[in-house]
C-alpha cells in the first residue's frame, strides 16, 4: 500500500526517537499547528524538554492560522523537534509559487486551504519596518523550506509505535502497510 503522501521514511529520525525511548526519555506527539507559533511555543516549554527528550509534530506545521513561517523555522531549528509531511505541507510543495501568484490547481487548492495565511507569513518575515521586501530572499527561502519539506517523511516507525499524519487503512493489517 501506498502512504497517503509516499512512502518515505528516515532511518536516522527513526533510530534517535527509538534511542530516546529506550533511555528513558520523552517522546512527545502533536498534530497540527497549523501556523500558531505562539501556542506551539508555549506548548513545548511547558513540556520542559531535556536533550535527551524528542517531540515529533505529525504534519500540518503550516496553513491557517497567523505564523506559518516561524512554525517552520522552530522545528528547524531545534535539533530535537521532528516532523513528518502533512497535506498542508504537500501542498505547499506544489502550489507555492516563489514568482507570484499561480493559476494552477495545486495553487488554487493550498490557498484556499490556508496558504494564503501562510504565504503572508513568509512575506511578512521578508519585508521590513518601512515596507520594502526582500524579494530575492524571500524566494530563496520558499525554495529551500519546500525542499526541505518534499523531504520530510510520511511516516515513523519505532518498536511500539507508527507515526504519521494520514494514510493508514484501518481496513488492512499495519505489517502490510509501509
């Protein structure tokens, strides 16, 4: 069977979660931030991560609510916050167009799923106090954040557990599943 968004997975993720959990430490699971940094923020402090502690966000870090861009940049930036692909997030791959609006149907469709909160958010941390964006930035980090997310894996597997955003068929046995 076919994953929802590919079968992708990553060994790497997958051994250091599992190596978390069998040294005793926390592994945490949050779905959808959907563009809330503050309430993300808020919700791994209180979590008072060690080093050795692992939150994985299950897709749909982007779209809707008002800070995409900095949703994406904490899970990026925090060596032991993971995160697979969302819907969201695939269809950011495929709509979001660096060079201005697009009349494509993946465009068309993630805009009106959320990404024009998040294509705001982008431009908003692009553009200055006077209002003069920066352009060519912008869209080099567009390029490089749905790179970074056409890389992100549909799912995790660990000795007890199967993490993934969407996917799954309940209908047929997980050992034929991914």
């Amino acid at each position: 069977m076919q994953l929802l968004y590919g079968n992708m997975r990553n060994k790497e993720m997958e051994q250091d979660l599992q190596k978390s959990l069998d040294d005793g430490a926390s592994v945490w699971v949050i779905g959808d931030v959907h563009g809330f940094s503050v309430t993300f923020e808020n919700l791994v402090d209180m979590l008072e991560l060690s080093e050795k502690d692992r939150v994985v966000v299950l897709g749909d870090l982007i779209d809707r609510g008002p800070d995409s861009y900095n949703v994406v940049k904490i899970v990026q930036s925090d060596s032991r916050i993971y995160s697979t692909k969302g819907n969201h997030e695939q269809m950011m791959v495929e709509g979001f167009i660096p060079k201005g609006i697009s009349h494509k149907l993946e465009a068309n469709l993630w805009l009106r799923n959320g990404g024009i909160e998040t294509a705001a958010s982008y431009i908003r941390a692009f553009t200055n106090h006077s209002g003069k964006e920066d352009s060519a930035a912008l869209e080099q980090e567009i390029i490089n954040d749905k790179k970074w997310m056409n890389s992100l894996p549909s799912h995790i597997v660990l000795d007890k557990w199967r993490l993934v955003h969407a996917g799954y068929d309940p209908r047929t046995e997980l050992r034929e599943q991914g």
